[in-house]
C-alpha cells in the first residue's frame, strides 16, 4: 500500500538553512511579557525556525489552565514582528482556524487529541478549504495508524498541500519512562506508506520531562525526522502548564548544539563502497535466516504429524521451557540482547504452533514433502 498525499517538500514552506527544522515556544501563551520574553530569547538563539505556542489548550480535565484565548494572538502578531519568525498555534474547531487565519498565524497544528476524533478533523479541514496554510498533523492519542493517516488524507483533500506530521508518542498502558511511548514503528510505518511527507518529532510530549529530552531528539534524528518541535519557556518552574518538560532557550540552544545530524548516505566514494559491502553482507545473512527458518518449520511440520498420528498434544510446556532456557543461555554468550533473544523465539515458536494446529485439524493425514 502506498499513501497517496499531495506534498509539497518542507522547504518550500520553511527556511531551515539545510538545518533539521527546529520549532520552538512555550507550551502554552500565558501573558504578553512571557511569550515576548521567550520569543525574542529563542530568536536570539539564532537556531530556531518558527515559534510555537499554545492558546486554546485541549486538557485532559476540565478546570485546569484551558488557554488564554484569543488574546493570545495579539501577543502572537507582536512575537512575530519582534523576532521575524513565523508563528504555529493548534487549533480544534472552525473557529479557532477562522480566527487564526485572519490574526496572520503562519503554520497550524492539529492536536493529539483532535486527531483522535474525525469529526473534529473534518471540521478544521472544512475550515481550510480554499486556504494555503502549512498543516501539521499530531499522531493521535491512541497508537491507531490509520486514525494519523485519515487526518493527514482529511486536510489534504481540501487542498493543503503544505503537510506534515508530529510524532508527540502514544498512550500506553505499559509503565514507562515517558509520558508517551514513542512507538517509533508506527511512525516509520507512516513514512514508509509516504516518504515525501515531511515528519517532524515532539520529544516534549514524548518525554514529559527534562531528562530525557536530548535522547529522544538525537534518536529522531537517526531516524531520519525532518526537525523538532520542543517546549520552551522563559522560566519553566513557574509555567502554567506542562512546566516539567520545558527548557529555557539557553537550555534548549544548548541540546541543539549537542545534537549530532547524521547524514543517509556517506557522501565519499570510499565509504559508499564499505557501506555496500556491508550491506551485501548483511542481505546474504538474511537470505541463509530464512532459510534456516524454512528448514525449521519442515521439521516442525513433521513433529506435527507424528504428534497427529499418535495422539501427543501440541504444547509441551517443559520443553518449550527449556528451549528458550538453553536458547537464551546461548545468545548471551554470542553477546545477543536476552530479551532479545526469548522474543524471536516466541515468535518462532507461536508460528510453530500455528502450523502444527493445521495439520492437527487437517481432515485426512496431511503429506509434507
Ligand atoms: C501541545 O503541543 O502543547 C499539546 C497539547 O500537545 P499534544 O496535542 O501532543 O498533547
Ligand atoms: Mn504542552
């Protein structure tokens, strides 16, 4: 399956000098003094692109901070003739979308939240039309693929063409040291589906803290994300929301210094030919896997039909047992993760089961060659 977007590539729409794209600002506009005072420290940083700020704010609760509202915007207007920079707010329904339009916002976001619910998409996206505004879609609340890839097709039906998605992770039941489970997967599934389509990383709403923050950039990074969108605040103890995981633009200059950005291809001769050889390597290794893996399942095949023939169930629970014992026992010595190791094997082995239920409920005796 391919996705068909039309898009238009983020630097047609944004100056990122060649740099990943950095946005930056608070998490939410609490007062004129403090955006101003964060806008023009960010801008002086020189390492950002486009401001963000939050002025309609979707909580989980109701009574907490729900955003400064439209106000907001005039504050908004101010940064941007201040700094230069292009200015990003999320908006939810129609009305935040007309009243963003006509305050000269430049870039809208659609949040997690709204994302979740195609009603509201719809809605933003009827709002849109006719409109030539870059769009940037956050993956839903839920790990839910299609729900990110409907938004994405909701917008860009209307006409939007200046797209791009955020990854801010996923909800998850699991404990975990983030505040949202980045899921990488499903993001480089999306980019997969659609390589054209600019991916931007909010390792803000990933990490949920400080700490964590520059790991999850750099690893963005790795993946080949187009830029970042990271939380700032002119002095994070005191922010009204999310005051956890904001950094002061010097912090957050400082985490943009440290990044490292990786290129996709080495741009040497020499290297390239490593780089090949390695791979012609590792695509040969794969090649002799699934092999071994067929092979393996033919023996599986026969262990199934003399199980059928003499009436052994299928599951043998110390055996299993004491595959993965041994089996792990051995990766660890070839330096293979544990943990690693045990889920290939039960991969393996729920297939392994799966065939031999077949030949088992098969109705006469199965021939395998
Ligand atoms: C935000 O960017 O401040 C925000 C509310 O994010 P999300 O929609 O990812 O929760
Ligand atoms: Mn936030």
């Amino acid at each position: 399956m391919k996705l068909n977007l039309n898009i238009q590539p983020l630097n047609s729409w944004i100056n990122t000098n060649g740099k990943p794209l950095i946005i930056a600002g608070p998490c939410s506009a609490e007062t004129e003094e403090q955006l101003l005072a964060t806008a023009n420290m960010l801008a002086k940083t020189g390492k950002v692109a486009a401001l963000r700020a939050g002025i309609w704010k979707p909580r989980t609760r109701p009574g907490e901070f729900e955003g400064i509202g439209s106000i907001g915007l005039e504050w908004l207007k101010k940064a941007k003739q201040e700094t230069g920079l292009p200015v990003a707010i999320e908006v939810a329904t129609a009305k935040h979308v007309e009243e963003a339009l006509a305050a000269g916002v430049d870039i809208l976001w659609v949040g997690a939240r709204s994302t979740a619910n195609p009603f509201t998409v719809q809605e933003i996206a009827d709002a849109l039309k006719g409109v030539d505004i870059p769009v940037m879609v956050k993956n839903p609340v839920n790990p839910d693929l299609s729900l990110w890839i409907g938004a994405l097709e909701r917008i860009n039906n209307v006409g939007i063409t200046k797209l791009a998605a955020i990854s801010r992770g996923f909800t998850s039941f699991e404990k975990s040291a983030f505040r949202n489970e980045p899921m990488w997967e499903i993001t480089i599934q999306l980019k997969t589906l659609c390589p054209e389509l600019p991916v931007i990383c909010d390792p803000s709403h990933i990490c949920g803290n400080r700490e964590l923050l520059p790991y999850i950039s750099q690893k963005a990074l790795d993946l080949e994300m187009n830029g970042l969108m990271i939380e700032s605040h002119i002095d994070p103890s005191v922010a009204w929301t999310d005051a956890k995981q904001q950094l002061t633009p010097a912090a957050l200059s400082g985490l943009i210094d440290n990044l490292t950005v990786r290129k996709a291809e080495p741009a040497d001769a020499v290297a390239k030919d490593i780089l090949a050889d390695l791979r012609e390597q590792i695509d040969k290794i794969d090649d002799q896997l699934i092999q071994k893996v067929a092979e393996r399942m033919a023996v599986v095949d026969k262990i199934g039909e003399y199980k059928k023939d003499n009436d052994i169930t299928i599951l043998q629970l110390n055996r299993w047992d004491e595959i993965i014992k041994k089996r792990a026992v051995f990766g660890k010595a070839l330096k293979l993760d544990e943990e690693f190791t045990t889920r290939l094997l039960e991969l393996i082995h729920t297939e392994s089961i799966r065939r031999q239920a077949e030949i088992m409920n098969a109705a006469s005796p199965v021939t395998h060659k």
